[in-house]
C-alpha cells in the first residue's frame, strides 16, 4: 500500500511539473517577419511618408525597415545592407539625439 500511494504522489509531483514547465514555453517558433516579398535598395526621399525600424527579436532574426508611401502608395522594406537605408536610419538617429 505504501509503495503505490509513493508512486502516485511522485507521479502526480512529476505531471505538475510538466504542465509549469510546457506553460511556460512559447508557442511556435516561426519567424513572424514583415518583409517576406523582397527588398528595395531605394526610395525616393520625398515619398516617404513613416519610416519603421525594427531590430531583431525572438519572433524574426532579421533587422527590418519598412517604409511607408505617401499618398497611399503602400509599403516597401528598405534593404538594410543598401547605402541608403543605412544613410536615412543615421539622420533618424542623428536627429533623435539632438531631440533629447
């Protein structure tokens, strides 16, 4: 008798500790990115209307910029290796410094 109620105590002590354990993981692991459809090297300055910078996370590993057309043109993602995406986030950094 006493080895079957240790048996199911330890069983039970173990269960509990799967179900804290799967509880507190994170679902799917996919990479949820924005910029599925290709890359731009440019975009006209004047058309901008938001520009978006994302850093890389644990839902997508890569640095994403999209930007946002005036005149409800859509959305383009801004390579982030192109001379001109590196260009524009530096004015945006620059400019946010002398903000604060």
């Amino acid at each position: 008798m006493t080895n079957t109620m240790t048996s199911t105590v330890l069983i039970s002590f173990l269960a509990c500790l799967l179900l804290v354990n799967v509880e507190g993981q994170v679902g799917h692991s996919k990479a949820r990115c924005l910029c599925l459809n290709g890359l731009v090297n440019h975009v006209k300055s004047r058309h901008i209307e938001k520009l978006e910078v994302y850093t890389s996370s644990h839902s997508c590993r890569n640095m994403e910029i999209i930007v946002t057309l005036k005149n409800g043109k859509g959305k383009k993602c801004l390579n982030p290796e192109a001379p001109f995406a590196k260009k524009t986030i530096e004015k945006i950094m620059k400019k946010h410094r002398s903000v604060q």
